[in-house]
C-alpha cells in the first residue's frame, strides 16, 4: 500500500482557509437528546474541551454547544484564551467594521471587559459575555453566509481595479462654480457597502463633497415612498430625453422626460413633502385651520395654502432626515457655499422653471422661486464616499439601511429609481453605460457616480476629473473595470458565463479544494485547521479520488491527536475502504503506528454504524441552524 504523499506544489496550492463557522443543528428529544450530524460533531469537541465529569453530564442532559461557544473554539483555533486584537482582525475580514451599529452592545461590552482583564485576552466565558448580544449576525459573518463570502478576495480585486483607474490623468475638473473648482484632480475614491454591511473602502473616502445631481433618484425615490408612483408620474415621464440634460424641452405631454434631467428633477423637487388631496379631501376645509368655512370647497387660494402648507425650511430638514436614514446615520452635510454659488450661476435653471411654470408643469399652488432654492439646496447636500455608499447599498438591498436594519423606502420607490438610473442615469452616456456596464447609476458633476448592484451592494465613486459629457473619467473606468472582471452586469448569464468571477459564491474552484484541504491537513498532523473545517460543517469524510479519506492518511502518517479527534470528535466511520480494499486500521498495520493501531481498536469495540451522520441528518442540521439565523 502507498502511503499518501503531497507533492511540494500541491502544498503550495493547498493553502489553508478563512475561519469559518461550522453548521449546528439544533436537536430536542422528549426524553434524551441523541446528537446527529454536525450536532454530534461539536458537541463532542466540546466536552473533549471539558472535564470527564462535566463531559458526561452534558452528554446525559444531550446539552448541545451554543452559537457563542462555537464561534469561541472557531477563532481560538485551540488556544484557552483569544486576544481582543484577533477577534477583532477576524471580524474585519468578514467585511464588517467594529464601529457597525449593529455591533455596538458587542464592542461595548468588549471594551468594558478588557478593562478587567491583564492581558488584552477573553476566555471562553468572557468571550461569551461580549458576543452573545449580537450572536446571529456573527455567526452568519463567520459562516460566510453574507452575500459576499470570501470578501478578502474580493477586495483584493477591488483594489486593483482601483489602482488601474487612479492611473489615468484626462478629464477636467468642473469650474462653473469657485466650490467645485478648488478640488485637487488627484483626489480618487471608492467606497462600497454590501446588502449585508460588509464594507470597503479605497481612496480619500472621508473627503466630503456635494452629490449635485447624485441626489436626483434619492429625491425621487422620496417622492414616490410619499406619493405613490401614479401621482408622482402625473408630473414627469419615465423616457430617456435624447437631448442634453439642461435643455428647455418637454415630452408630448408638456411633462419631462424623466427626473433625470434638471427639469424633471426641478418638478420632482416641488412633490416633496405636500399635502396631496384627492376629490373628496378637497371639499374638506378644516375648521382650525379655514374658520366658519368648514365643508365648503376650497378656492384656489386656499387650495393653495392647503397643498404648500410646509416651508421650504421644513422640506429641506425633511429631505435630509431622509438622506441620513438613507445612508445609515453617517456624514450627510450641507455646503451653504456652494448652494449660494448655485443660486448666483442658476440662470439655466431659472429659465427651465419660469418654462415649466408657464407650461404649468407643477402641482397647483406651488411657489417656483422657492422650489428652485430647495432644488440647489438638495444639490448642494455633502456626503461622503463612505456614507453615499450605504445611500446606494440602501437602494440594493430594496429599502431596507444594511446597517440599521431600518426600513427606509418602499419596494415600489426603489424598484422604479434603479429602473430610471439604468436608463436615464448617466446623462448623455446612458445608453452607452447600460450597454456596457449594465447597472443602474447616477452620476454628478462634482465628480461622483452612484452605481447599484441591485441584492449586493451599493459603491460611490468619486473623482473630480469629468469626461466631455460630464461624468467622472475614473469613476467611468472603474464601472467599466468592475463588470469585465464580475458576473454584475444585468445580462450576465450566471450560469454559463465565462471568465467572470461571481463573488457572490465559493466558487467550483473552492469546493474541489476542500477535499484537497482536508486531506493535506490530516497529513500534516494540523488539529487546529481539522478543527475549522468541522465547525464550518465540512464533510469530514469526504475521499480523494483512490477513496482515501482523511482518516486513512492520518492513520498511514501516525498523527494520533488527528486519529483521536476524527473519531471522537467527529464520529467518522472508522472502516471505510478505499479503492484498493483498505481501512485505516491496515493502514496503521502496514507503517508500524501501534498506537493508532490501539485508539482504533478501541473506537471500533464501542462504535455502533447508527451513529455515522446520514446525509438527511445532515441536512436537518443545516436547515435547523440556517432557520436560527
């Protein structure tokens, strides 16, 4: 029999994984509580973890280990203890940040209880104390359950699809106004959060800048949140103009073309927050606000007053309340500069209100001059790459804030913005954009591109150079970039695409590793890695192509600590044969392993084939913990 042997490329291959979570099950029984599959698994490692008479309690009561003791033994990697540093550099690696809301009662108590401890390390119980109110969302990002599992590699790719942008130096910078002007061409940035929280960031991320027409399909989506979408398009098209963005010119109708271009973006910008009457709430005057003219219908004064009812002050405070749930309570500013800057260079936009008026474009009563004032206001709101990035993740993950778990918008105002940015949204390079990129997104003259991977995430980019038709040289390059290298275009086939990667999946790639993994770690004699794939619910008795699996090769190799923890902890079958007829007990024979030969012995007088985990078991384990999460 040839004992298995790694040649020293397949070493190099065989790198070892991110730690990962393993599966339990969650298994009650009226009377004892028998551990199935990956339950078994884990539990067993536990009460090896324990005193024998604790380990036999535990397995009387059928206590099966919890989410926080099965996070602890994943990252403590077999260590007592786990230093804050390295929970927290794992934590990162998932894609989550330390300062999440989500995660601030953990951080919190993880602060409060390093002050109690001498050497910055959390014991089991001390671990379990800090996690344990924030259990779920770990457990998923440590299972990598989050929609972008391997997100280092991920990123890695991100990061060079960033440095090739940075490179290119064409482009102007927009000088209408002295605001914009003064921004360095150099400055370059990407920021993106997943539909998860997962976060990334490249560049001067925390320079703030105004989002201009960036804000155009936020206002929107507010619009048709408060109105509906039949209202809303009473006023504007859905249509792609054809023509320049600032151009004095209306549909068939005499409505624009679309909230895209400024002038459907000005009417947009007089539905935010009025009082919209149907027929009958028309002929209603309330007594506290019309006197004695209770029950007559309004006047068209007093319709007026009904319908315009909010300052423009309030609209205002209304729309960025909006913003700052949008992006999750990070920076959302206001530029006062660049809003007076506006006001004085806006003669285009005065001219396409004092047109839509006279076409009558806007809801009865509305007040022009101070629509307009709120229209450069919203255009000067600053955000940065990191807060408009949670803004369009937001978008991606159907209204609902990643970070906050908060309800922002509706289905129906994020379905129809991302359907108008996709096609209205990159100015004059629209077609071309949704041709080649294929993803909804809004770009803005301060520099910055607003793109949505709808059900994954949401980037910014910003980079003050603009193309000749007004969008950001890099942020065009790195959309571009972005879509060559993933699966995100919308007409992706993303089953028989080639040369794409889908970050959204391990890939093919990765499970063919696994048996390689486990094979090579069972090799080795490394406890801790056989450790991390079987919390991550790997099959630990999955077999090579010779039908060798790992008990064979650490049998042939004499690592008893990896024999002894495959049986006991794991409850693999202790016989299985592999394509030459041999088990791991000749195995241990044939190279002289008397002791290996000893703990197998042992193990098979006591073994019982009912206790092997059945791929049903399996299954249910998964389906129990998938459905805690």
């Amino acid at each position: 029999m040839l004992q298995f042997r790694f040649s020293r490329a397949l070493k190099e291959f065989c790198k070892p994984n991110l730690t990962r979570l393993w599966k339990a099950s969650k298994v009650t029984d009226n009377n004892v509580t028998a551990a199935t599959a990956a339950g078994g698994c884990a539990s067993s490692y536990r009460r090896s973890l324990c005193t024998q008479t604790d380990a036999a309690n535990e397995k009387k009561a059928g206590i099966l280990p919890s989410l926080e003791d099965l996070l602890f033994y994943t990252i403590a990697e077999g260590q007592e203890k786990i230093p804050a540093h390295k929970f927290t550099t794992a934590l990162k690696a998932t894609g989550l940040r330390t300062g999440d809301p989500r995660l601030k009662e953990c951080m919190e108590m993880l602060k409060v209880t390093l002050k109690t401890t001498s050497d910055g390390a959390l014991d089991r119980h001390l671990f379990k104390k800090c996690v344990q109110s924030n259990i779920v969302l770990l457990t998923q990002a440590f299972r990598k359950k989050f929609v972008i599992p391997d997100f280092q590699s991920f990123t890695s790719h991100i990061d060079q699809i960033y440095e090739s942008a940075k490179s290119l130096s064409g482009g102007q910078v927009a000088d209408y106004i002295p605001q914009l002007a003064k921004f360095s061409p150099n400055l370059w940035a990407v920021a993106l959060c997943t539909v998860d929280g997962q976060r990334y960031t490249a560049g001067d991320t925390k320079v703030p800048f105004c989002l201009q027409s960036c804000v155009k399909p936020l206002k929107y989506a507010v619009a048709v949140h408060d109105h509906g979408t039949e209202y809303v398009h009473r006023f504007i098209g859905k249509e792609p103009s054809g023509l320049r963005f600032n151009k004095l010119f209306l549909d068939e109708d005499d409505k624009p073309h679309n909230p895209m271009v400024n002038a459907g973006a000005i009417v947009c910008t007089s539905l935010l927050k009025i009082k919209v009457m149907n027929n009958h709430a028309e002929r209603i005057i309330l007594k506290s606000e019309m006197g004695e003219n209770k029950g007559k219908r309004a006047n068209r004064c007093e319709r007026e007053q009904m319908m315009q009812g909010v300052s423009t002050a309030e609209k205002f405070d209304y729309v960025m309340n909006f913003m700052k749930k949008l992006a999750g309570n990070e920076y959302v500013g206001f530029s006062n500069a660049t809003f007076q800057s506006e006001r004085l260079s806006g003669d285009r936009n005065f001219a396409i209100g004092y047109y839509l008026k006279e076409k009558k474009c806007f809801p009865e009563g509305t007040d022009m001059i101070s629509i307009l004032d709120l229209y450069f206001q919203l255009c000067s709101i600053e955000v940065t790459c990191e807060s408009a990035s949670v803004m369009a993740a937001t978008l991606a993950n159907g209204g609902f804030c990643p970070i906050t778990g908060e309800r922002v918008l509706n289905p129906e105002a994020v379905r129809n913005t991302l359907s108008l940015m996709h096609s209205c949204g990159m100015y004059d390079f629209s077609g071309q954009f949704a041709f080649h990129v294929g993803l909804p997104a809004k770009s803005g003259v301060s520099g910055g591109i607003l793109l949505v991977v709808p059900n994954v995430m949401g980037i910014m980019c910003w980079s003050p150079p603009l193309d000749k038709l007004g969008n950001s040289v890099r942020g065009i390059q790195f959309c571009t970039d972005l879509v060559q290298l993933c699966n995100f275009h919308n007409y992706d086939n993303l089953r028989h695409f080639a040369k794409k990667l889908d970050p959204r999946r391990e890939g093919g790639d990765q499970r063919v590793k696994s048996v390689i993994n486990l094979l090579f770690a069972a090799y080795t004699g490394d406890v801790s890695a056989l450790r991390r794939f079987a919390l991550s619910s790997m099959d630990m008795e999955q077999r090579d192509y010779d039908s060798r699996t790992a008990l064979h090769v650490a049998a042939a190799e004499g690592h008893t600590e990896v024999v002894r923890f495959l049986l006991e902890a794991c409850k693999v079958n202790p016989v299985p044969k592999d394509r030459w007829g041999n088990t791991p007990m000749d195995e241990a024979i044939h190279f002289g392993h008397h002791d290996v030969v000893t703990i197998l012995q042992d193990y098979h007088n006591t073994y019982s084939p009912k206790e092997t985990t059945t791929n049903s078991d399996k299954e249910t384990a998964e389906k129990n913990l998938d459905g805690m999460l």
